[in-house]
C-alpha cells in the first residue's frame, strides 16, 4: 500500500475514504481549496477554468451524464489508480449531482458492489450527492474492477 501522507486528510471537508485508504475529495468549481490537488476531474458542460496542475475534462450536462461514456470511464480509472498516491479531485458546479456520480464510480472500481455505491458516498461525502435517477442508473451500471 501506497503512503498516503501526501494525500488528503481523513475527516476534512469534501474528503471521501474508499476502502483501500484512498482519499478523494469532492467539491464545487467556485469551491476555493485549502490544498491544491495533483489532478482535477472537470465535469462539465463548457470548458473548464485554468488551472495549475493536471486536469481532465469530462464534458457532462448539469443534471445529466457523461456525453462520452467510454472517456469518462478511462478518465476515472485513471483517477482511481493516481488517487493511490496522488491528491485527486473531483468537481462539477455544485459538487453534489455530477461530483457524487463520479465518486460513486470511483467507489465501484474500489470494491463496493454497485448497487452499493451511491449510499456509500451519501454516507461518507454528502447526503444529496448522485442527483437524478438516470445518475444512479449509470453508477449501477458502471463497470466495476477488472
């Protein structure tokens, strides 16, 4: 297992433990962080702001989901796998519908069963988090771990 000293701190705001120890955070764009990441998922519907670091853009409606299903699923594997040893976050508008799917995919390639997923990440990162039912539709059909 990776040291995590690195990464986020357990317990702080918009931090979200999988199983594995790994630590994601979640969070809205206008959201100013206290520490900046190593890779930042944007989704989506216009281009992303500018950052300093790494980042990916998913392009994914408000309220909807991935327009690309297969770049998504790519671009959060690799977020899973970096999440090992790198600060990673995730964020859309509001940090709560789009944020809390993606995370909840995240979750998925971790080990927690799919149909799991989604209260997983309501319990550990926000109670409103994965917005619509087409979202957790999309969690329950993410494929898991290979």
């Amino acid at each position: 297992m990776a040291d995590r000293s690195g990464t986020w701190v357990p317990g702080a705001p918009g931090i979200l433990r999988l199983p594995s120890g790994r630590l994601v955070r979640g969070r809205a764009v206008g959201d100013t962080p206290d520490h900046p990441a190593d890779l930042t998922l944007f989704l989506l519907g216009a281009p992303p702001p500018e950052v300093d670091h790494d980042s990916r853009w998913v392009r994914w409606r408000d309220f909807g989901l991935p327009a690309d299903l297969e770049a998504a699923a790519s671009i959060l594997r690799e977020a899973w796998q970096r999440a090992d040893s790198e600060r990673v976050e995730v964020c859309c508008s509001g940090g709560r519908g789009r944020t809390g799917t993606a995370l909840a995919c995240l979750a998925v390639l971790d080990g927690v069963p799919a149909k799991e997923a989604v209260r997983y990440v309501r319990a550990g990162y926000h109670p409103r988090a994965v917005e619509t039912p087409w979202q957790r539709l999309y969690v329950a059909r993410f494929p898991g771990p290979r």
